[in-house]
C-alpha cells in the first residue's frame, strides 16, 4: 500500500471535548430539491444549522436571495459568535424581522459580516439589506472569507469564467483555481454559460457556501462515548496519507464503478485519535448512516473482480478501508460531499458492494451500541 508523509510545521490540532455528550448531526428534509444538482449542498449546510427552508417545507433552490439572508449564513457558516453587541451602523439597517425569536437578524448578522471584513456595503454607505446578492457578489465574499485557506491561481492560469471584471474578477479566478465552484460548472447543460452578473440562487449560494465551509470548517467529528474530536480538511490532511484504488460494484444493476485511485486517511488513523475502536458508524450530512463492521474496519471485506463482476473468494491484495478526500487527484464529486469511504488496494484489481460506500460523511461514531 502507497502511503505519503505529509510533512506540516505545526503539530495536527484537534478539538479534543471530555465529558460532553454530542448528539449525532440532526437529518433536514425538503419537499422541492430530490435530484437537484445542488441536493448535498443544501442538506448540509441545513443539516449543520447554516441554511433553512420555508414554513410549508421546500428550500425553494431555484429562488434568488437577498444581501441579508446571504450575510446570516455566511457568518453561520465560519462559526462567528453573533450577540446583541453586534449592532449595525449602515444607514439603511432595518428592524429585527423577528424580534422575539430572532432579534439578531438581519441587523447583528450583518454587523459581525461587516466587522470581519467579508461584506462590504456600497459607496452610499448603504448595505443594501433586501437588494438580491449576485452571483459574482457571492463569490467575492466567500473567497474574502475564506482567506488563506484558497492557493492563488498562477498568473498564466485560465478556467471557464469571465474575470475581466475589476471587483470581481480576482476573487472568481480564485475561486475557480480552488475548486469552489466546480459543482455549479458541472450542473451547467453541454454549451451553457453561466452569467456571473446574474442573482445568485439559493442553491448555488448552498454550493458555494459549502465549499467555503469545507476549506475553513470542522468538517468531520469523531465520537466515541463522551469523547469528540473535530477535524478541518487542512487537518485530515495534516494526517498520514494513504492513496490506493477502489471501486463499487452495485448487483443489482450489475455494473461497476471505477477502480478509482482514492487518497484519504485510513479509518484506523481517525479512530485512534479518540483512543481506538472496533466499529464504525458513518453519519451523512443528510442523517444517512452506514455501518461498519471490525472486520470492515480492519480491510476483511469481501471483493469483486472488476471486470468479471465475480467474487474473489481467494483476494490475496491488501485491502485498507479509508476515508477519502480525493479521487484521481482531484476533489471529489460534489454529490460525494467532501468526504467518503473506499476501500482501496495498491493495485487496480478489486471493488466492493455498493452497500460498503457512506458519501458525504460529517461524522464517525465509533463502538455506537447496536440498535434494538
């Protein structure tokens, strides 16, 4: 099995919790967004409490959004702390739409988005509170929020996008250099383009936001008992690195995906950062959960012949179970979430039931009691 050391200059930090009891992440439903190219997106940002939907229960993707529900959730997203302190001092602040269970928003939210200097207001002194955010706006202040964390594209690179605009223009680049807007350029029909003047939608401000909160936030917990640890990308990927090929092969319609090249962390690395385990349940960001068995955990799992389809009864490989962060190279599918499980071998040679794939994985709870 390939294995990389990642050299870092600081030692991996963790938030390490004793004591506290941490539910599992609370699954979101909407009526409207089954199929949407932006679906993994906005169950998780709603799953994690960035982003909710209307009273009759749709998300309503396709809708644009305004200036201050776009502030609310991109400060929620970087997980700033919002008081009654936080008062507003643009011109044109309205009063709380909710004062007796929000009296935050819009004009507190607004205010620490202003303070940490990822929305700006206009040159009237404005904010523009019910103006709608476009698309070119959304990006500026992700990529503004999302600071060091985004590489800076060589001056030579060029994507997909337009980035002549002299506000804009910069911050698009980037974003598209780092990968944040791919699942939007992906959901494009074949010789579509997509209009960065334009209102953002709802679901693109999901997608987007996503991806900010997947360079910057505690993407993945790991809970055994009482004890909860919580990692960012930067430090999963500050761990030992562990890259081979996987694939899945789903019987029923008999067909087989990959084998990919995966790079992740081993699933036995992530366990023992909370002292070890046998078993392992992964909990998706729409409240999805799959479970692993110790064998499972430990690469014992039975494998398919990817062309033939048969069951190798007699698989000589060495098979690691891993949670992944990259396929081919590159970031994975959006619909994959940032995180996934694989079974990977250092040779293209084996795949496993469909059954054995847990996508968008925001939690591991590890040893969790067998249900009733």
């Amino acid at each position: 099995m390939k294995k990389t050391r990642i050299i870092v200059g600081l030692v991996l930090a963790v938030v390490l919790v004793l004591g506290i009891s941490v539910p599992a992440l609370a699954a979101a439903e909407f009526s409207d967004i089954d199929d949407h190219p932006y679906e993994a997106s906005i169950l998780n940002l709603a799953t994690r409490g960035f982003m909710g939907g209307y009273a009759d229960g749709t998300f309503r993707p396709d809708n644009p959004l305004q200036r201050q529900q776009y502030a609310k959730m991109a400060v929620l997203t970087l997980g700033y702390e919002v008081t009654a302190d936080n008062v507003s001092t643009f011109p044109d602040t309205p009063a709380p739409y909710d004062p007796v269970n929000n009296p935050l928003y819009p004009g507190s939210y607004v205010a620490v988005a202003a303070a940490n200097q990822i929305i700006n207001g206009y040159t009237s002194g404005n904010f523009g509170f019910i103006d709608n955010v476009t698309r070119q706006q959304a990006i500026t202040i992700a990529v503004r929020a999302a600071g060091d964390a985004l590489a800076e594209a060589p001056a030579e690179w060029a994507g997909a996008l337009d980035y002549s605009d002299q506000n804009h223009g910069a911050n698009i680049k980037k974003a598209e250099y780092n990968g944040m807007l791919a699942g939007i350029l992906d959901a494009l029909e074949e010789g579509a383009t997509w209009d960065l003047t334009a209102n953002a939608t709802r679901g693109e401000a999901a997608e987007i936001l996503t991806q900010l909160f997947n360079k910057t936030g505690k993407i993945l917990k790991i809970t055994k008992g009482e004890t909860v640890v919580e990692l960012s990308m930067a430090e999963i990927k500050a761990m030992t690195a562990v890259e081979g090929y996987g694939g899945f092969y789903r019987s029923k319609a008999d067909t087989v995906s990959g084998p990919d090249l995966y790079k992740g962390v081993a699933i036995q690395d992530l366990l023992a950062l909370v002292e070890g385990g046998t078993t392992v349940k992964a909990v998706a960001t729409d409240g999805f959960e799959s479970e692993f068995s110790a064998d499972e955990v430990n690469g014992v799992i039975t494998v398919f012949d990817p062309a033939t389809h048969e069951e190798m009864t007699e698989y000589t490989g060495t098979v690691t179970m891993i949670l992944a962060y990259e396929m081919n190279g590159a970031p994975l599918f959006t619909g994959d979430g940032a995180l996934r499980t694989a079974f990977v071998s250092e040779a293209e040679d084996q795949v496993v039931d469909s059954k054995k794939s847990a996508k968008q994985v925001a939690e591991l709870i590890v040893d969790a009691p067998a249900e009733d």
